[in-house]
C-alpha cells in the first residue's frame, strides 16, 4: 500500500473541527515523519545520515491569538495543554505541553517571533514506531507558529534546530538532528544526505526505476530504547575522549578513519572499540550508499544497507530479535536488494529496498516470519519521498 494510509487525515475536516472548536478560520501545516535508508546513530557523532520524509504528516490547524497564550488540542491523543508564553512552564511533564511549550520556547531563544495561538493538531505518523512521530509533531507545531507570527519564511535549519531543543531541554531525549532536519527540509522524490557536523545538505534522487523503499513497522517497542540511546551516545563519547587524546583534531567519531580506529584499537574497552567501529564503518557506508543511489546502483546500495544492518546488531546492539527476523525473511526474498533496521532500534521499523515485482512476496514474507515467530502482524507500506514543513493549500 502506498504510504500505508492507515488513517489518512482529511483537512478540510481538520478546519472545520477547529472552526467548531475556536469560533475562527483556521490556517493548515503540516510536517512528515520519516524514513532513514542509512547512517543510523551517526547524526550525534557529528556524522553523515540518508532519510527520507515519508507520505504520512502531522497536521496542526492554527490562528494567531491577540493575547500571549497558546491554547492547543490533539485530536489524535484527546489531551489539551494551555501555555502562557511570558511565563514558562516546568520541561519534561510527559504529555503534550513538552512539545508545545518546547518548541515556541526554542524558536524565542533563536529570535523567531512566537504569538499567542489557538492549535488543533493530529496525526497520521503512529505514536512509538520509529517513524518519528515527535519530530513530525515539533515541526508541524513550530512552523505553525512562526507563519502565524508572519515568519513563515524563517530558515529552516533553524526549525530544524529549534524542534531538537524542544526535544533535549523539554522532552528529555538527547536526540540527533537527522528527524527534525528532515521533516523540516525533505524534498519530493529525494532522500537527503546530511552532513550533521555543517548541516549542509545534498539533495539525492529517489526516482527509482522499478524499485522501491518499503516500510516494515514490526510494532513492536522495546522499553530499552531511550535508556540505552543514552548509554550509546556515551560510549561514542567514551571513545571520543581517549581517541582525541591519540589522533590530532578529533572532535567526534566523524574525524575517526577506520585504519586508525585499527591501529588505535586496543586503548579502547572492547565495547567502545565495537561501538566506535559502527560508528566509523556506518558513516563511509552512507557516503557511499547516497552515491549509490546517485549513479543507479540498487545493488551496491542495498549491499550497503545489509552491512549497516549486520552493523546495527553485532556492534552497536540496538537490533531487536524481531528487526533481525523482519530483516532476514526479507533478504530471503529474490528481487530484494537490501534491508536493515532504521531509526533508534529496539523495536520500530525495518526499510527495504526491493524491485517493484517483488513488493507482494516481501510483504508476504515478512508477515509470515513475525506471525509465526513472534505473534505479531506487521504493518508494511512502500513509500516515496516527500516534501517536508508546509502550509496545507486552501
Ligand atoms: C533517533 C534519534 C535520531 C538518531 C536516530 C538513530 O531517531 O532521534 O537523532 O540518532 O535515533 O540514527
């Protein structure tokens, strides 16, 4: 199924709702939530990333209000949050106003003009999948901020940026900037490479001849992962702070080759050394997977995602069983160049690059493997690239 349209939003119903809600008119954004083909657990490590943003958005229904609050109300988890932009509210209280209060806070402290507002939102990204449903929810509701404070053409690293502080100072994750830089700047019908030391950009064509990139959410979340995001980002630090003490002009793992990571090998702990190794490895892995993707070469590209994949779960250790099995039962498949976990992991989503013709057998064979194995019914959609913050066009 295209962009797997399990609940697709209806916006003009969006604007009435608000209508209803409000007594007003209501402008419309949007951002997507994403999907990442390669450079995973990179984007801290000052490294390289390739997502794309995928067909299903967070939409934020919104007018400027005269006074300095922000009323908001999600439809999709029937909670409602009221903040006064003058005086701010305690971070990390678990639900809604994290984001809310988060991001208008962020945009302020870079200079964007933020309103009173009154918000209605929801969703068509699924909650917990890996397909970035906060980064969707940050952007969605801090573009909407900034266009109805008439700062709509704010730059959008900036967004990008704002939206991963609402994420570390109110949220309380210690995320990366590859979700929001993608939901904020995607593109139609391409991928990004992202270098996430300049965060600069290359724009990489998806228009795959007879192929495509499909989406296997296992539904399944490991309690683990936030946990152990932190652990990993610390390990990465770990290795940082002897290596830079080795090597001249080591900041992150991005300045790290693989020969000297070698040579450098037995000063680390052995899990630091394996961390680190994912790290150096993945990251020439997606520089060469983007010019992969460039010149046509599906093959080389999904030998690549197999290598991350392999990566992922003996180095790193942020597979699942069920990712592996989702994954394996994929690679089985003929007509299936390549397949590897994406996002944070623990659970989440598999992406596979497969030839169109072999799109049914995929997903039949993937089904199957965690019915079986595991009990569980996978969720499998192909999806193209999209475009990502936008208004929503009357
Ligand atoms: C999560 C984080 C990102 C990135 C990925 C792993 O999605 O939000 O910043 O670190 O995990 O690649």
């Amino acid at each position: 199924m295209q962009d797997g349209a399990a609940r697709r939003i209806d916006i003009e119903a969006l604007r009435e709702a608000f209508t209803r809600r409000f007594g007003e008119p209501a402008r419309v954004f949007s951002a997507p939530g994403r999907v990442n083909l390669i450079g995973e657990h990179t984007d801290y490590n000052d490294g390289f990333v390739l997502p794309m943003a995928i067909g299903r958005r967070t939409y934020v229904a919104g007018a400027a209000r005269s006074d300095r609050r922000i009323v908001a109300h999600s439809l999709s988890t029937d909670t409602g949050v009221e903040i006064d932009l003058d005086r701010p509210g305690a971070p990390q209280q678990g639900h809604l106003g994290d984001f809310v209060e988060g991001t208008a806070r962020a945009l302020m402290a870079r200079n964007v003009a933020v309103g009173g507002a009154n918000l209605l939102i929801d969703t068509e990204v699924p909650l917990g999948a890996g397909l970035s449903a906060s980064a969707a929810l940050e952007l969605s509701v801090g573009f909407a901020l900034a266009s109805l404070a008439g700062q709509g053409s704010v730059d959008r690293v900036t967004l990008a940026l704002a939206g991963q502080a609402a994420e570390h100072e109110y949220v309380g994750t210690r995320c990366g900037i590859m979700d929001q830089y993608i939901a904020a700047l995607g593109e139609e019908a391409h991928a990004l490479l992202i270098d996430c030391r300049s965060l600069e950009q290359r724009a990489v064509s998806m228009t795959l001849s007879g192929a495509s990139v499909l989406v296997c959410d296992t539904r399944v979340k490991h309690d683990l992962a936030s946990s152990e995001y932190n652990v990993r980002r610390a390990d990465c630090e770990h290795a940082v702070a002897i290596l830079s003490t080795l090597i001249p002009g080591v900041r992150a793992l991005r300045d790290v080759t693989l020969e000297q990571l070698t040579e450098h090998a037995h000063a680390l702990p052995e899990v630091v050394r394996r961390r680190a190794r994912h790290v150096v490895t993945e990251n020439a892995r997606t520089l060469a997977a983007a010019h992969a993707f460039e010149t046509g070469d599906l093959t080389r590209a999904g030998v690549l995602m197999n290598e991350s994949h392999a990566s992922l779960r003996d180095d790193y250790e942020v597979s699942a069983v069920e990712l592996d099995a989702a994954v394996d039962a994929a690679v089985a498949v003929p007509g299936v160049f390549g397949a590897r976990m994406t996002g944070g992991g623990f659970g989440g989503c598999a992406v596979v690059l497969v030839r169109d013709d072999a799109i049914s057998a995929v997903s039949s064979a993937v089904s199957a493997k965690l019915r079986t194995e595991f009990g569980r019914d996978p969720e499998i959609f192909s999806s193209r690239a999209h475009a990502g913050a936008r208004e929503e066009s009357v």
